[in-house]
C-alpha cells in the first residue's frame, strides 16, 4: 500500500507527552505511517512506546542528535508523499470532541494545489487556558537585527486569522513538507542541534524554489519547551550560538559583518547584564558560553 502521509516526532526523556500525542492521530482516517525517532532518552523509552503502541515504526538512537538530526532520521525512515514533523509535546486536539476534526487533509490539499508549494504550517495554538495562538505565520526577519514576530502571538483565536497565506518560514512545532522538496533542499541542517534549525531548513526550502504557506483550517496545540524548559542554560546557550550561526550561514556581505556586531555585543551584553542583575548566573554564563562557542566554530 502506497503511504501517502508520514508523521515524524522525535522524543527525549518525553514518554508522556509523546503517548499524549500518539493517542490523538486518527491511524485509520488516513493512508499514514507515524515515526517515533527516541533521541537516546536516559530509559528505554522506545521499547515502551513501540509496546504501547505497536503501529507506530520506533527508532532508537543511541546518541542525541538534536532536532535535526533526530528528524533527519525520521525522514531516512519514512515512505510518504508528505512528511509531517510535529514536536511531541503537542496535540492534534485538547478535548474528545474536537477528535475528528480536519488534522491532514487541509494541509494535504494546500500542498497539492500549487507545484510551487513545499511546506505548509497549521495555525498553532497553545495548550493551556482558552488556547491563545502561537503562530500564524510569521513576519519577514528585518536586515542585521534579524527580529521578526509569530503573527498572532498570543491573542485569543476568533478567527482573524483563517485565511491562508504565504509565510517565509516554517514553525518547527509542525511542518508539512512534500518530499521532493525535501530531495531538492536537502535534509535539516544539524550544525544547530536545538533551535534555528526550522528558520535554516525554511530558507534552504525556498531557495530550492518553493514557498511555504499557513494554513488556518487545520489546527495544533502546542506546550511549549517541555523537554529543555522555558529559561534554562541550555535554551539560552543554544539561542545566543545559533542566531549567530544563522548569520553565518544565511546573511551576505557587509550586513554579516552588522549583524555579528549587534547579536554578539548589543545583545549578548544585554542578556549578560540582565541574567547577573536578576542572580541567574547559570544564564549569564551560558551567553558567555555561546558566543565563545560560535567563534570556535568560525
């Protein structure tokens, strides 16, 4: 049987959370296959997955490879036309009867209605009080200071934005890809291991010539950073190596050059100066850490 869609999550000491998702795919509405990719959690938590769940392909990697190289994973395993990554701590829906509801096949037929289409973005809400929205697309990212917004953030969901659009990048949360995208832009870059990976793979998508759209009619909810925590040293570590790590990769010419100087001076002294005034020197020190870092690497 021809696989026409392929779900690819990747789990890390995060048994619970994945089990929260698996149990909200609709398996038989669908010709699709779900990949659970296990990034050396500290138990098996494999071998209790793929016992709960025996229709789901578990892989088991001895060694964490990060987001991309997790997923990366997950893409050398799966047969569909699509390929739907989605992080495990989310949801397709939050209460039974929202089960049933239009998970796939929205973002299925906004793939297929135009051969310039590559990935698509459902609207992302998140999973707590009334679900108020994290994504709906996102703003371009501005020269050198390389900010930009999640459209929508935030805000209570009334419908203001269910209408589909172009967005320059993708949310990692969860991406719809068709796979000859994924053959003609290549596999998600690994140089980050956690964070800016999906921003990287966005730009890489679209210079293979594709655009990415958002997609109002299908819906995730999302928890938000449950497996490396909202303010942690390894967050903060990772945010401040990888912006600039985008820089080096994605920027030309002399806004490089502006860029570095405002990321690594204007920023990274303002997080340090923030993290020692609040007493989180354990943040501080992973500013100091990331900058350094990305130098080695330069």
């Amino acid at each position: 049987m021809n696989i026409e869609l392929s779900i690819i999550t990747v789990n890390y000491n995060g048994l619970k959370d994945t089990c929260a998702l698996i149990d909200t795919i609709p398996f038989d509405e669908y010709s699709l296959e779900v990949i659970v990719v296990d990034n050396a959690s500290k138990e098996d938590e494999a071998s209790t997955i793929s016992a709960r769940y025996p229709q789901v392909k578990v892989i088991r990697s001895e060694k964490n490879l990060g987001f991309a190289g997790g997923n990366n994973l997950g893409i050398r395993a799966a047969q569909g036309k699509y390929l739907y990554f989605i992080n495990n701590d989310t949801v397709l829906y939050r209460e039974e009867r929202e089960a049933g509801k239009d998970a796939f096949r929205s973002l299925i037929d906004r793939l297929e209605s135009s051969d310039k289409i590559g990935m698509v973005c459902p609207k992302i809400r998140f999973a707590w009080d009334d679900a108020p929205i994290q994504f709906a697309g996102y703003t371009p990212l501005s020269s050198v200071t390389l900010r930009n917004r999640s459209i929508g953030f935030g805000e209570k969901d009334n419908g203001q934005y269910n209408t589909p659009h172009s967005t320059p990048y993708a949310h990692g949360a969860a991406m719809m890809v068709k796979r000859e995208a994924i053959e003609r832009a290549g596999l998600m870059p690994e140089d980050y291991f956690l964070y800016y990976e999906e921003l990287d793979w966005s730009m890489m998508i679209r210079r293979a010539g594709y655009q990415i759209w958002y997609e109002p009619a299908a819906t995730i909810y999302h928890k938000e950073s449950q497996a490396t925590g909202q303010n942690s040293p390894l967050r903060t570590y990772y945010i401040t190596r990888n912006r600039l790590l985008f820089v080096k990769r994605n920027v030309q010419s002399a806004e490089k050059f502006l860029s570095y100087l405002y990321l690594a001076f204007i920023v990274g002294s303002r997080d340090l100066i923030k993290y020692t005034v609040q007493g989180h020197g354990d943040l501080a020190k992973a500013v100091l850490k990331g900058i350094k870092d990305f130098i080695k690497l330069s």
